[in-house]
C-alpha cells in the first residue's frame, strides 16, 4: 500500500514561521539514509534516525530507504520482511545476492514504517582483505585486523557502494540519488562511493566528532583547548587513528557536511578541518505528547509513587514535608565529568547551607545512572517493606473505625472517640511506630556498589559529607533505577539535571538545567530570548571558570527552591509552549536544506540553488516571563496551593501569545558557502594520512 506524502511544512499552532523554500521534486528522486543504528540500537543515534522518519516518510512518500547492518534478532523483531517497490532496487540487491552477499529488505515497525535495505556483514566478511585494499589505494587507510568494528564498518560501506553501483547502472540519469551518511561507521560507503565516482549526490552528518568524544571522556578541557590539540597524536595515542581519518576522509569527500548543533560545528571545524555547511539540530515528535490533560494525570499519579518511595527510604528520620519537597533528578550515562556529576554534586553541598540557613524547602536528589551493583541493598528494602506494614496497619485500623463510626452514626449517636479504638488497637499501632525507629541514616544508594570505595560519585558525596543527616535539606538517593520511581520524567514538576534527553523533558513541561557545552543549550540560547523564564536554565561551561559554573549552578536552583508552587506551575507551562521547537516538522526542514544544497553541487545542471539563502527570520521581542512570574495560572484541583493567593488573574491564552513571539527568536540557514576549491560534481578531495 503507497504511503501517503506531504511536503507542506506549515507552522505549527500559529508558533512557527513556514518553511518558504521550494520543495523538492521527490518523484524524480530516491533518498537513502544509513546509519550503523538502522533497526540496531546501539546508542542516541538510533533514536534521532527513529523519530525522525516519520517526518521524512511524509515528505519522501515510496522514495525514502534506510540502510543498515542485518542482525537475524532485529530483523525479525522488527522489521516486516517485503519485496522492493523499485525494480531497479530488486535487481541492485538480486547483483548482490547472485554473488553471495545477503541483503534483506523490509519495513521497520516504528512510526512512519520506512523501508529498509539491511546488508548481512558476515556474509560478505570473505571479501575483507580486498577490500581493505581498495580502501588503502583509494585514500591510503589501512584498518588493523584486530579493530572488528572498523572492520565491519568497512564491509558494510562496501556493500552499500556496491549496491549504489549497481543502482545508478539501472537508473541511469533519471531518478537521481541521494545518499545521507551519519557517523564515522557509514563513512566507508561515501568515501567509496565518491572515488568511484557514483553519481550520487551525498550529506555526511557526524552527531560529535570521535575524536572529540575520547577527548572529552579523558576529562580534558576540550573546549577551550580546540586549537591547541595535536590531532594525529591524540588520535594515535588512542590507537583510533585509522577511525579518525575514516571519518576526516568521508567529512571531507561529502557534498555537504552537516552537524547537530552549534557547538559540535566549532568541534569539527577544529577536529576534522571543515566547517559544516548546515546545522540539523535533533528534534521529536511531539504528537506523541499532545494530550493536555493526561499531563495532569501524570503529575498526581506519579507524584504519589514517588512520595511513597521517599516515606519507604526515608522512614525514621521522615522529619520534613513532602509537601514542601522538590525532586531533582541527574540521568544519563555515568561518565563522571562528561555528564556533569562532578559540578552536580560540588553544587548540592552548596545548596545543602543555603536552605539549612534561608528556606525550609527539602530538596531529594535522584542519581538515574547505570552502575556496577549487584543487588538492592537490604536498608532499601527494609524501608519499603517498614513503609507497607504501616500502609497495612493503617489500614485495617481505618477499616474498623470507620465501621464503629458508621453503626454509631445509624443510630443517631457522635461516639466517643476515646472508646471507639481498642486497646488491641494501640497496641498494634504503637508497635507500628517502634517497628520505624532507625538507629542509623538512610542509606544514600539503593543498590550494592561492586567498587565501592572507589566509586567517583560515593567518594564526592563522602566529601562533601551529605549522608542523608537529619539537618540536611539535601538528601540523595543514588543510582535509584527509573523503574523504582515510575517513570519519573513524565511528572511536570520535577527539575531535571543535565537530563540524558532534556529535549523530551522540555516536551513534558519538566524545567533543566543544561550546558552551553551541549547542543540542546545552544538551540535553546539561538531561539529563545529569555530561556531561564522557560525553565531551560544554562550552564556556561565554556566561558567561566568551573568555580563560576558551580555557583551559577547552585544560583539556579536555589532561585528554583524560593519559587513557590504557582509560580513552577507557571514556568513549566512555558516550558511546555518550547515543545513546538522540538518538533521534527520543524527540524526536518534543515535536512530538507541540507539534501537540496547537496543536489545543487552533485548536479548543478538540474538543481540550483539561489547564492545566500535564509530562513525567514522573525521577530523577537523582550521576554515576558518576569512581568507574570507571580500571576496565577489555570491548573488542576491536585495543584492548589492555599499558601499562594496574592497572585494575579491568570489568562493563558495572553500569555501564550506573548511566549510565541519571544520563542521566535532569530536564526539563519546560512549562505552556500563559496570555496574555490570546492567544484559541484567534481572528484572529492582526497583526505587521509599526510592529506590535511
């Protein structure tokens, strides 16, 4: 059954301006995406390429094909086996398969159902070492034996030039290809496909340079340090040279080269010498997300889950006021430094004085990270277990009172509320409250630590000596698995920290902190004038002192302590009102951009493109939020606040069009860059060892 195309990209409720460039003749083309994640999730990539292809299937229609490795338990979970719609596709993978190289085609079972071409790399493993050859007097890379992922990266990229070949041969000048590439691991096909000189027109996309990764996993100051490192070196030095200058070569031989964010542009311009030609931030799809009272919903269920959780681990020094609790949150993957626990938890010790001194807001820290544990620890269990026999003899107390209380009501009669317990009663219930006493400290992790003393996060928490204490208004509770919490990050109130996916926090209305050192933070501080009144509040870590980004940090979230319920609601609601920024209707335009600058240089007698193109730019206006910080939204019964009644009618609807034009800020596409070097359709420039 055809899939339906739409290449209208209108602006989503009114918030965004249209997109005014000339769409594409899909119908004349034939649009391939590979990636090493196709239907195999490995990392974020996987779900960028995922999220993103129902926005591409809607513009690309029968046209659009992703490719990939073939893993037999992938296939069959996930993609639903299919013949080709293109019989010059069937004969191009019937050339393969003639010669006993696997391909599989499908369509993959996630939203949008795109087809995909997977190629078996083991089937074709017996052509390694000549192909390593042809790699080696292409661009003179050699691949050590041992390093099996560069390896198959190279089978794979062997199979999909050869699979260009034998498509382009069948297609002639009509349908004309595009090739889009992410990652170093999909760079052999383009490096390929280019000294072949394949008519393709190809867009090579790195999400952050590999180089730059180790860098920054190594604690370097990498950032500030950009022009300073020797690339070579610090590539040999980690014996991933022969990747580096995989990726450097494809970078280097594509059409258009593109990165995910501003940040990761100055990042490639230093490590792999090009700058990028267009940026494609990531985005979501944000349908998923659009139900406005489920929101609610989500917010009161889940915030009793987690308040039990917290009477459980807490129980016997349960001396603050849930209600007057704010949880934070830290996720992600448990690099140390990369991911920002250290400046985390240097800033929780600061915060720690600041409430024990100015506030009586409790502040409960969550560290969602993957750890090396091997079981619950028993103090976690021994809570949860104390917290259910109250639930219990709560109950049943509940029970026989209120049925004592209802037979005296039958007979007109106001008990004695003296008689209307037994002493069986109190008994059970002050041996209830015994059972709760705790001689030590809630334990600040929720598992066994295999390394325990070693543990990076352990030991800063020892240092800085925040053990759950008793006049602590910072109490932690460490590697607490999300499945523990109930999916924590669909609640709207919680602040998240350097979120593994702040973008899909923004979506949920959840305000977090972020770097100007990451993508997200970039994005957010191009288009959003003010975004600390949004709940996006940024870190600058690249031009303070790790001293100032600690303070900023800790500034932060003591501003977020003295706001009081309306005031969050207020904000979150805001933040919500950024999801349509997040949009991949919104984003997919730049792909949009970067497949026709690439078409405009791999076949400039067909495709043109005007010299200085620019994304309609809007007008920005002063931020608003601070005129209505103490106003009084429209919110659920669960939310009312008695403490919070000196704010201001509330209209939403005023206040989202004074948001709409504030989230408008300004940002360009770009100019075609104009390189004399440079010739649209030419042979690419040769990059590699002793090519720079």
């Amino acid at each position: 059954m055809p899939l339906p195309r739409s290449v209208s990209m209108t602006s989503l409720s009114g918030l965004l301006p249209a997109w005014e460039e000339d769409p594409l003749p899909v119908e004349e083309l034939l649009l391939f995406e590979v990636a090493w994640e196709v239907t195999n999730k490995v990392g974020g990539i996987y779900t960028v390429i995922q999220t993103k292809a129902k926005v591409t299937v809607d513009e690309w229609g029968e046209n659009y094909f992703m490719m990939g490795p073939y893993f037999e338990h992938n296939f069959k979970t996930q993609v639903e086996a299919c013949e080709p719609p293109n019989q010059a596709i069937r004969k191009a993978m019937d050339a393969l398969l003639h010669n006993g190289c696997q391909v599989y085609f499908g369509r993959w079972l996630i939203e949008g159902s795109p087809y995909v071409i997977l190629f078996d790399i083991g089937s074709a493993a017996w052509n390694l070492d000549r192909w390593k050859g042809d790699l080696w007097q292409t661009c003179s890379i050699g691949l050590p034996y041992h390093d099996r992922e560069a390896n198959d990266a190279l089978i794979l990229g062997s199979l999909i030039a050869w699979f260009f070949k034998e498509l382009t041969d069948q297609l002639g000048d009509k349908p004309n290809v595009i090739g889009h590439f992410h990652e170093w691991q999909a760079g052999p096909g383009l490096i390929l496909s280019r000294s072949r000189k394949i008519p393709l027109a190809t867009v090579f996309t790195t999400h952050a340079t590999l180089l730059g990764r180790y860098l920054c996993a190594g604690n370097a100051d990498f950032y500030n340090n950009l022009d300073k490192f020797d690339i070579d070196r610090e590539a040999g030095d980690r014996q991933i040279y022969h990747r580096y200058c995989l990726e450097r070569a494809a970078v280097h031989c594509a059409h258009v080269f593109t990165t995910v964010s501003q940040i990761t542009a100055v990042e490639a311009n230093h490590m792999l010498h090009r700058k990028p030609d267009v940026v494609t931030p990531n985005g979501l799809n944000i349908k998923k997300f659009s139900a406005m009272h489920e929101f609610q919903n989500l917010h009161s269920t889940n915030k009793v889950h987690i308040q039990e959780f917290v009477r459980g681990h807490f129980y016997g020094h349960l001396d603050f006021n849930l209600e007057k609790t704010l949880f934070f949150f830290i996720a992600g993957r448990y690099e140390f430094s990369n991911k920002g626990a250290d400046l985390f938890i240097e800033s929780l010790s600061r915060l720690n004085y600041l409430l024990r001194v100015r506030n009586d807001v409790t502040v409960v820290v969550f560290f969602i990270m993957p750890a090396k544990t091997n079981n619950f620890n028993v103090e976690s269990l021994k809570g949860q277990a104390v917290r259910k026999q109250l639930w219990d003899t709560a109950h049943t107390v509940k029970e026989k009172f209120g049925k004592k209380l209802y037979d005296a009501l039958l007979k007109g009669e106001i008990p004695d509320m003296n008689s209307i317990l037994d002493r069986d009663d109190f008994t059970i219930m002050k041996r209830a409250i015994y059972a709760t006493q705790r001689h030590s400290l809630p334990p600040v992790t929720t598992h066994n630590m295999l390394d325990d003393s070693a543990d990076p996060i352990l030991s800063n928490i020892r240092r800085i000596s925040l053990f759950n204490s008793r006049n602590d208004r910072v109490k932690v509770d460490l590697f607490c698995p999300p499945q523990v919490l109930c999916s924590p990050w669909t609640m709207k109130t919680l602040f998240v920290l350097f979120c593994l996916t702040p973008a899909e926090c923004t979506v949920m209305g959840i305000p977090s902190v972020t770097t100007n050192l990451s993508g997200f933070g970039c994005f957010m501080e191009e288009h959003v004038s003010d975004p600390a009144a949004y709940g996006i509040y940024i870190v600058d870590r690249r031009f303070r002192s790790a001293e100032e980004s600690c303070n900023q940090l800790t500034q932060f979230m003591f501003t977020f302590c003295q706001q009081s319920r309306r005031q969050r609601i207020i904000q979150r609601n805001r933040t919500e009102r950024l999801s349509d920024l997040l949009d991949w209707r919104y984003l997919g335009t730049f792909y949009m951009h970067a497949r026709h600058l690439a078409l405009s240089r791999a076949f400039p007698d067909k495709f043109k493109m005007e010299q200085g193109f620019r994304y309609p730019r809007p007008y920005s206006v002063p931020p608003s939020p601070s005129a209505s910080l103490h106003s009084t939204p429209h919110h659920s019964d669960v939310e009312d606040d008695d403490d919070d009644d000196d704010g201001e009618p509330y209209n939403e609807e005023e206040e989202a069009e004074r948001d709409r034009l504030n989230i408008k800020a300004p940002f360009v596409l770009g100019a075609v860059p104009e390189d004399d070097e440079w010739c649209p359709g030419g042979s690419p420039p040769r990059s590699g060892p002793g090519h720079h």
